[in-house]
C-alpha cells in the first residue's frame, strides 16, 4: 500500500472524527420537516438529477 | 400605527441585515472562486505532484477546523478564507493535469465547470426565491455526509469503480442539498457571520466540481 492511499485514509479518518459529534447534535436538533417542505426538496433534486444526466449524454 | 413602529422596524433590520450577509457572502464567494481558480493555474504551471493535492486539502481542513472558528468574527477571517480557498483550488492542479491529458479534456473540465455553475445559481436561486426553510435537513445531510466519508475510506482499500462513482453521484446530491440547506440559513437568520456562510458554499461548489468531473470523466468513454 502506498503513502497516497494511507494519507488519504488518514484524512477522511480525520473527517469522520470531526463531524461525528457535530452529526449527532444536528440529529438531535434539527427541526422536523413540515408539510410541504419534502416536495420542495424533491423538485429541485429531481431537476439536478436530470441536468447530471444530460451532462453526462452529452459527453459521451 | 406607531404602536407597530419598534415591531416594523425590528423586521426591517432583519431583513437590512440577512441581505447584507447574503451580498457579502456572494461578493466574497466570487473572489474567492477568481483566486481558486488562480492558484488552480499556478498548480497547474508549476507542474505540481500528485501528493498535492492531499497536502492541499489536508492543510485546508486544519485552518477549516483549527483557525477558521477562531478567526471569523475578526477581518482576519478574510485572510483565512482566502488561505482555504486558494490551498483547495492549487489541490486542483494535478487532478486538471490529467484530465486535460485525455483528448476530450478540456471538454470535460468547461462541462463540469459550467454544470457546477448551473447547478449552483440554480438551486441558490430557487432557495432564494422560495424563501423556503431547509433546516430540517440538517441531521440528514450530516449523517449522509458521515455514509459517504465511510464509503469512501472503504473504497480507498477496496478501489472499486463502480462503488467510486456511486460515490461521486452521492456526493453531488448531498452538496445540492447543502447548497439549498447553507443558502436557506442565511436567508432565515441562521447563518449571521458571511465568513463561515462563504466557506459553507465554496465546499459545496468545490466538492460537485470533483464529483462532477469524475462522474463525467468515467461515463464520457475516453479512455
């Protein structure tokens, strides 16, 4: 194994050490979604799904 | 009538105040993205190794981490923005390097480049436009974050394609949904400080463009 691939899992490692805690207390305090609000979110998702589709069309 | 004054006036300032975080954020997210690109030239020119771009991104996390807290109330924070944005766009050096040696590279950097474009403005402007609340995302974008973070160090190991561009594709529906959650906090009042909300959206545009070029790189057919 190379120094790039143990470097690079020391850093993701790193990562996941910082945000675990920061993940938890977001769980914990994130507001629950109202009516309406996933609707929201999936149009816009939807819409960036297609575009990646098509950027992907239109490379081939 | 002047008994509503101090109530009227109070949402006024909110509202003086939110549009004055988000034109700050967005003048020094653009000069930020200049100078990435800047540094992304540099790298490029001086040739630069591939160990770069982990040294890059790693000394880019430390000030993310270490400095940028301490920093952002302070115009010092500026400096440090800058410090991250430019360590992240001289990362892109090697990476470009190869890209541009495949015969549609340059094609695939400008698509994945004006895809990240499109895909921000638009999702930063339906976010605007709605003035719709995103918060509820928070605890589930994190956690997607952490899944993708343990796929990926599998992945340094396992090295498997397909599971890389899963990866990828993962990545730029998360970074979409920071996009919407991140534009959404500065709107509503949770994101006060445009250092840390500039920081927020350069990570998001910084993370599609890889994941956007990766994906397109593996899909286009050249090998």
């Amino acid at each position: 194994m190379d120094w790039f691939k143990i470097g690079s899992a020391i850093l993701i490692g790193a990562m996941i050490i910082f945000l675990l805690p920061r993940a938890r207390q977001m769980v914990k305090h994130s507001p629950k979604a109202k009516q309406g609000d996933w609707q929201a979110l999936l149009i816009p998702i939807g819409l960036v799904v297609l575009f990646v589709i098509f950027l992907i069309m239109s490379v081939r | 009538m002047a008994f509503n004054q101090p109530a009227v006036s109070r949402s006024a300032e909110s509202v003086l105040a939110t549009n004055k975080v988000l034109r700050n954020t967005y003048s020094l997210l653009s000069m930020t993205l200049l100078f990435s690109a800047l540094m992304a030239a540099v790298s490029m020119y001086v040739e630069t190794g591939p160990g770069t771009y982990l040294l890059s991104v790693g000394g880019a996390f430390l000030l993310i981490w270490l400095v940028l807290p301490r920093t952002a109330n302070s115009s010092a924070g500026i400096g440090v923005v800058f410090a991250i944005t430019g360590l992240l766009g001289f990362s892109l050096g090697p990476i470009l390097t190869q890209y541009l040696a495949l015969s549609n590279g340059a094609q695939l950097i400008m698509t994945a480049l004006g895809g990240t474009g499109v895909i921000f403005l638009g999702l930063s402007g339906y976010a605007l436009t709605t003035r719709r609340d995103f918060s509820f995302l928070g605890g589930m974008l994190f956690v997607g974050l952490l899944v993708i973070l343990f796929a990926a160090l599998g992945n340094i190991f396992f090295a498997i394609p397909a599971l890389s561009l899963a990866i990828s594709a993962a990545v730029i529906l998360l970074f979409s949904g920071f996009i919407l959650y991140d534009t959404s906090r500065i709107i509503n009042g949770g994101e006060t400080n445009y250092i840390m909300a500039t920081v927020a959206l350069y990570l998001d545009i910084f993370n599609i463009f890889i994941h956007l070029l990766n994906l397109l790189g593996a899909l286009s057919g050249d090998d």
